[in-house]
C-alpha cells in the first residue's frame, strides 16, 4: 500500500477531486503509458488501465489524453480486467513541446512536475543555445528548473564549464555531477523530498537512466553507451515513466530529444531571457520586437557588449519561432471550426431531410 500523499496528493486534488460526483472511481497517477495502455499506481496499488470511449471521444487532441505524471478518475476492474481510465484531473503545469512531424499539435512530455533537472553531457562540447531552449519550456511548464551537467569526470574544467553555464543561464541552479562517480549524487538529492516530482529531460546520450539510477539507489532503468564515433547516445529510456524513491520524491525519466519545438512559450521565453526583458523596458516603442525597430535598448546593449551577441540572436530566433507557432495554431483552429461547422451542417441537413419524409 502507498499513501496518495507520497505520490504528491495534496489538500488542493482533495478539493478538486470533490467538486465532481465519481461514485467508485479512486484517484490514480499515471506512471508510464505505451500504445495507449496506461500504468496506474494508486492507494490500492499498480493496475493496467486503459481511457474509456468516452474520455478518448470527448478529447480534442492527445495532449487532452493522459500522460505520464497526470491524476486520474480511475474505475479499478476484478484481478486479470483491465481497469478504465474515467477522466483526467486538472494539470498543474505540463512540460510540453510540438510534437515531431509537420504537423501541428501539442505532446505533453510530463504532468504535474515540480522541478526539471535539464540534463546535458559533459563529454560534448557545451551547448548554450540548446540549454536556453530547454529553460524556456521549463519556464511555461511553471516547473523550476536546475540544469545538470552530467559526465563531469570527463571533463579537463569543470569550474569553467559551470561558470560558463551559470553565465548565461543567470539565477537558475547549475551543478556538475557524474552518474559514474557519485554514489548518490548529494547535489541533486538535496531536490526531493516526500511528494515533490522532478522530470529530467535532456538530449540523447547525457545520462539521464544513470542519473535516475543513482537518486534511486539501485539499477532500476537499462543505461547504455554513447557511440564514440558521433557521441550520439542510444535511446535506452524509450518510454516516459514515473519513478518512486523509497526515501521520497518522485522522478520522471524521459527518453532523449533530438528535437525540442516550442509550443505555446511566450512567457517562457520572458521568463528564461529576464535580462532581455528588463532591457526591453528602455526601448522607444513598447511593441518593440527587438529586431529590425529603431530605438531599441536590447540592441543597443549588444553593440555596447552588455549584452552577449549570441544570446541575443537566439532569444530573437525563439521569439520568431514563437510567432510562427500561433500562426500555425491560429490556422489550425480555423480549419478545425470550419471542419465542425459542415460536420454540423450535414447532420442538420440530414435531420430536416428526415422529418420531411
């Protein structure tokens, strides 16, 4: 038996968990999801479950089906049944990216986390550019983020390495760390406590399982080399799944992202670049873009070197990006609602075709 508590239930899901009738649903947290059959661990233990017709009808895309981390309404069936999936509690946050592919729509990589732990090699060269990306999803998530750099046992200057990151990353933690080495790794531990989830995200090949591996304190994910050649690492995480540590907390081990998009991150990107944002304040007009517009203080501030050249590129790619992204989405809502509104045509052609008979 576990505590709902240990699981990061709070008085918050009791007062939401009530404001509708479930009858003999339980609450339940999603701890792992493959080919839309979902692992669900509650007060009553580990069941399989899938979402009823219902949930999966109702849902406007799959990011409105559950995901790793979510809460929810769960009807446990007779041993060897496979228990349903009722509804989907609300989300406290969500790291969330736009799914691979052309296409346009929304992939929740976890639910209802308190921390991300942005994980990136050490045996690479650094890549600020790639971590700034990272923060900003973390920022929208409403997540705290810590970035980790992993393999520090490779590395010729880890205080450097560190330095350099905390430069461009300003307030936000930075630690070195090595899954090989530190039996636990102290830094990152002193993060969990009872009921506080943490997802740890990061390219191929950084070290995430082994990460997991040593905050757990046993071997529980399969870890796997990095390719020498390419230093590339395998996908040896290849399913979202929420961990529990016997001394409390909970963990999100992710597989690699070889492509992270942007999906709704505009106060991401205010939040992860806060000294652009200051700067802006300075500019001459207040819908200042930052880029081709006279008068603006963040340019300035790069021609006078206060502000790094690099950094202000990217915020202005992401920021592109961004703008894409709802024109994209804006797009795609239009041509969804026209789609409803023939749907809703015909049907009403067919009815009134019906009563004439």
């Amino acid at each position: 038996m576990i505590a709902l508590q240990d699981l990061g239930w709070d008085s918050v899901r009791d007062a939401e968990w009530a404001e509708a009738p479930r009858g003999d649903d339980v609450p339940g947290r999603v701890v792992l999801e493959h080919n839309h059959i979902y692992r669900v661990l509650g007060a009553g233990g580990e069941v399989l479950a899938e979402a009823t017709g219902r949930l999966k009808h109702r849902a406007g895309g799959r990011n409105e089906l559950p995901s790793v981390g979510d809460w929810v309404a769960l009807r446990v069936a007779p041993p060897g049944q496979r228990s349903q999936i009722r509804g989907l509690l609300r989300r406290h946050g969500a790291f969330s990216r736009k799914a691979a592919g052309r296409g346009t729509e929304e992939q929740v990589i976890a639910a209802n986390i308190d921390l991300v732990f942005v994980v990136f090699g050490l045996d690479t060269p650094l890549k600020l550019r790639a971590i700034e990306r990272y923060l900003v999803v973390t920022e929208r998530s409403g997540a705290r983020p810590v970035v980790v750099l992993n393999k520090r046992d490779v590395h010729p200057d880890v205080a450097g390495a560190v330095a350099e990151v905390t430069a461009a990353v300003g307030d936000v933690p930075v630690h070195a760390t090595s899954a090989r080495e530190d039996h636990p790794p102290d830094a990152l531990i002193a993060y969990l406590a009872p009921g506080r989830t943490v997802a740890l995200l990061g390219p191929s090949g950084a070290g995430k399982s082994s990460l997991v591996n040593r905050l757990v304190g046993h071997e529980l994910l399969a870890t796997g080399d990095v390719r020498e050649w390419d230093a590339r690492g395998r996908h040896t995480s290849v399913h979202r799944q929420l961990v529990i540590r016997a001394e409390g907390g909970l963990i999100i081990d992710t597989p690699g992202m070889r492509e992270l998009q942007l999906w709704d991150a505009d106060e991401g990107i205010g939040e992860a670049f806060d000294d652009i944002a200051l700067l802006a304040g300075g500019c001459r007009f207040r819908d200042c873009r930052h880029d081709h517009e006279p008068g603006c203080a963040v340019k300035a501030a790069v021609d006078r070197e206060e502000l790094d050249a690099g950094r202000y590129a990217h915020y202005v790619q992401l920021a592109h990006e961004q703008a894409a992204m709802e024109t994209k989405r804006d797009e795609r809502a239009l041509l969804d609602a026209k789609r409803e509104a023939k749907i809703g045509s015909k049907a009403l052609k067919s009815l009134q075709k019906d009563r004439g008979r």
